[in-house]
C-alpha cells in the first residue's frame, strides 16, 4: 500500500491528531481503507521506534499503563506540514481502496459460493449414485457457462 516513508506520513497525520500506540495506529489506518489494508504490528512498530529515533515523535508524559503511546513533536509537525499535498493523497489512496472494495465487494458471490459447496457436501455423499453425480456435475457445467457469458 505505501512505499518508502509514505506510512511514516500517515502515522505522524494520525498522531498528530492524539496521541496513539501501535495497535490504535493500525486499527485506524483499517478504518481509513474501510477494511482493505492493516498494517502488521512487523510493520507499524518498527517504524514508530524510526519516528522516535528520528525525534519525529516521542511519548507524552501521562501515558496508558497498557501500552506505549506516541505523541508527535515539533519536528514532526514540521515534516508533516511540509508534505501536507502527499500526506493528503495518501489519505486519499487509502478512501478510495475503500470505495473500489465497496463497489466491487463479492460477498453475495462468497455467500452463494457457501451455500453451493454445503449443498454438494451433502448431496454427494459417499454411496451416492453415479447418475446423481453426473447431473451436479452438468449443472455447475451450465452455470459456470452462464457466468463466463455475463462478461460478453
């Protein structure tokens, strides 16, 4: 989904609106993509110590018990200013992943899909007689030619 410092971008955007540890940041970033992308905790928290190496970020003096929290700095406020258009096309890439993953969600198909394997478990149970296979198997026959003719 990002490439060189483009997640260090995004974090630092989310940061900076309060301050977050690592799984508040990942959470987030799947929100912002409505579910497409989630980056792994191998990912978001080696960049979060590059951040507070960089001293892009630090932790705020009253902090979770829990878990560390991160809170941005003045450099960091400073790098995000800078990049303000990248940072807001990222934002962007990450809406519109969400969009194309809305418009083109196949949940029906995956449901139907479940449906039909149930029915063939059952159906096609051991001993079943071999006419009763062969008549499945001319029905998804059919509806596999069916489907591929929705393209045309």
């Amino acid at each position: 989904m990002f490439e060189g410092g483009e997640l260090r971008l995004v974090l630092l955007h989310l940061i900076n609106s309060e301050p977050r540890h690592g799984y508040d940041l990942i959470r987030a970033i799947e929100g912002l993509s409505r579910g497409v992308y989630a980056p792994s905790p191998g990912v978001i928290y080696p960049t979060l110590t590059l951040l507070k190496d960089m001293e892009l970020v630090g932790e705020p003096d009253t902090t979770d018990t829990q878990r560390k929290l991160f809170a941005i700095t003045e450099q960091g406020k400073a790098l995000l200013a800078e990049n303000a258009k990248e940072v807001e096309g990222l934002l962007r890439r990450l809406a519109e992943a969400g969009e194309i993953r809305e418009r083109t969600d196949a949940a029906p198909v995956r449901r139907a899909m479940q449906n039909l394997k149930s029915v063939l478990f059952d159906t096609l149970s051991p001993g079943v007689d071999k006419k009763v296979v062969l008549d499945v198997a001319a029905l998804i026959d059919e509806a596999a030619q069916k489907i591929e003719r929705l393209r045309s």
